[in-house]
C-alpha cells in the first residue's frame, strides 16, 4: 500500500520511530477554540498535538501518547508541545488576540519536580504570563502518585498558571482530588455534554459537576460540543465556556485568523 492521507491502526508506532519523529520536529501544535457560552467570544484554546508522519500524513495523539507514556519520551513530546504553545502564545498576544493557550500534561510530566521551574523559564523567555497558560490533568492520572503530583501541581499554581482538571467525571477519585488540588477550572469530559439534551441522565451528571464546580468557585469548560443541540443545552445550563466541533475542530495556528474572522461575520450577522 502507499502514503495514506490518514494514520494507519493504533499500536503500529514504536518508541524509536516517536523518539527520531520528535528530533526532527515532526510533532505539530493544532489548536481548537474554546468560546465564553453567554457571549460567543473567543476566549482560548486548547493545544493538541499531531504527528505530521512522513508516510502516513496526519497520525492522532491517541496513536502515540500511549507509546510516548511507557518509553520515556513523553516529557521531551510536552516540552516540545509547550514550547510551539508558547511561542504561539506570544504571536497571538503580539497580534493583539487575548486567548488562552491550554496544554495537556502527562502524569510523568507531572511527577518531576523540576517541571515548575523549566515551565516557568520557558515560559517568561517567551514573554508569556503564566496566567495566561492553562496546565490540563487528567483525573485519571492525577491519581497515581499523589504527593509527587500534588507538589508540583501547587508549585505550578504558586507560579500562577491555571490548572484545569480534564475528562472530569470519568476518574475514580476525582472528589478528593478536588479538595486536594488548587486548582482553577473544571473541564466536565465530553461523554456528558454530547447528547446531555436528549439524556436525563447526561445532563444530570452535567448538572451535577457543573454546580460542583461553581460551590467550589471553579471555571467550568463543557468539551465535545458536537452539534447545536448540546450548544443550545450549555445555553440553558449558563455553561461558562465550551469547546467542540460545533464550534470549530482542532485547526494550525495558520488557519486560525480567517476562521475567527468568518466566526466574527457570523455572530454580528
Ligand atoms: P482531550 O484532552 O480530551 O482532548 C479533546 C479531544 O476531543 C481532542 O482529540 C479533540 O480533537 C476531540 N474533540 C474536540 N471536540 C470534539 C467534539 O465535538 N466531538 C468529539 N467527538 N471529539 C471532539 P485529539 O486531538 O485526538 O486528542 C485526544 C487526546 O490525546 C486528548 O484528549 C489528550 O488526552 C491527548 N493529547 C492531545 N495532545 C496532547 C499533548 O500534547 N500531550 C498529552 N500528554 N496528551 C495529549
Ligand atoms: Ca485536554
Ligand atoms: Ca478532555
């Protein structure tokens, strides 16, 4: 078979292959936008990465995170990430676009304790605020070596990064870890927004997380906006911010000013 324009079966990438992809760059920042639900203003988004695979085209992070997580090698793919997230960062604030530039960290990442400091560096170098930079964990993760984690995550806080719970509702523990963890934003997973309209018991779940998150003085991000029923749904729940293909899919950072243009046509038509 030849090139294919889509990414071949999971598990077919090995460590070696990710290890020479991520010397030579191959790994792509693409960012979807995250929007304020009351008034449609674009207010951030979120980082994710793609693996621009010389033969296979556009491989998915579901096909190599995992890879990366047991080889070692997902701590030189988050910096690498970071560092595109960054400095797109800095070029959007230059361009006069107040946005919010949201990563997402692996439990490895999180559980070196000199990861605050090299983000902080890194992030100052680039002439980038902190606040401006949303750290996303998954409870999944957060789960495995609490003090490790802990620690860093309140360092990180004390540098004044946002930390954001991801995939919310879908850990084990994620009420303790809401009382354990600074953190700023409460990102309910995708699983009970799509279709919360039509499901009780979705949009009973989704009620649920969201007035946790407003007792607890949390931002609250509803993902997986998949169509305009379950963007009518965060209308009437009063969601503070959503993100989804009804909105707009993950796109490069190029593409990004002509999609917030025809966005801005559409909302003052
Ligand atoms: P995630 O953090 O939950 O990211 C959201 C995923 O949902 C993205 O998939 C996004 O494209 C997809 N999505 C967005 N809107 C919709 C929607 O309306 N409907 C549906 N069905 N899906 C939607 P993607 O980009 O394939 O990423 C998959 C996962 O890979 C992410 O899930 C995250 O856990 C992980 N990931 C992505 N980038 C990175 C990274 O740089 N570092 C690490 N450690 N993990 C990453
Ligand atoms: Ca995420
Ligand atoms: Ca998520």
């Amino acid at each position: 078979a030849g090139a294919s324009p889509v990414a071949t079966a999971p598990g077919s990438y090995g460590s070696d292959e990710l290890r020479v992809a991520i010397e030579r760059r191959e790994l792509e920042a693409w960012y979807q936008p995250q929007v304020a639900v009351a008034t449609g203003k674009v207010i951030g988004v979120e980082t994710l990465v793609r693996w621009r695979h010389p033969q296979d085209g556009l491989v998915f992070p579901d096909q190599f995170i995992g890879v990366a997580e047991n080889s070692g090698l997902v701590d030189a793919l988050t910096h690498a990430v970071m560092g595109e997230a960054v400095a797109q960062a800095r070029a959007w604030r230059d361009a006069g676009h107040e946005l919010r530039v949201a990563v997402n960290l692996s439990m490895q990442t999180l559980n070196s304790l000199d990861f605050p400091d090299l983000v902080q560096r890194r992030v100052e170098a680039a002439g980038v605020h902190p606040r401006d930079i949303v750290l996303e964990v998954t409870e999944s993760r957060l789960m495995m070596d609490p003090s490790a984690v802990l620690d860093v995550l309140t360092r990180l806080r004390m540098k004044r990064f946002r930390l954001s719970i991801d995939d919310f509702g879908t850990g084990h523990s994620s009420l303790a870890q809401l009382r354990d963890i600074p953190i700023n934003e409460l990102k309910v997973d995708r699983s009970f927004v799509h279709g919360a309209a039509a499901n009780a018991k979705l949009g009973a779940i989704f009620s649920a997380s969201q007035g946790l998150a407003r007792q607890l003085g949390l931002d609250f991000v509803a993902e997986g906006v998949d169509d305009e029923a379950d963007w009518r749904f965060l209308r009437a729940a009063r969601c503070d911010y959503a993100q989804g293909y009804f909105i707009a899919r993950p796109m490069p950072a190029a593409d990004f000013p002509a999609w917030r243009r025809r966005r801005k046509q559409l909302c003052a038509e």
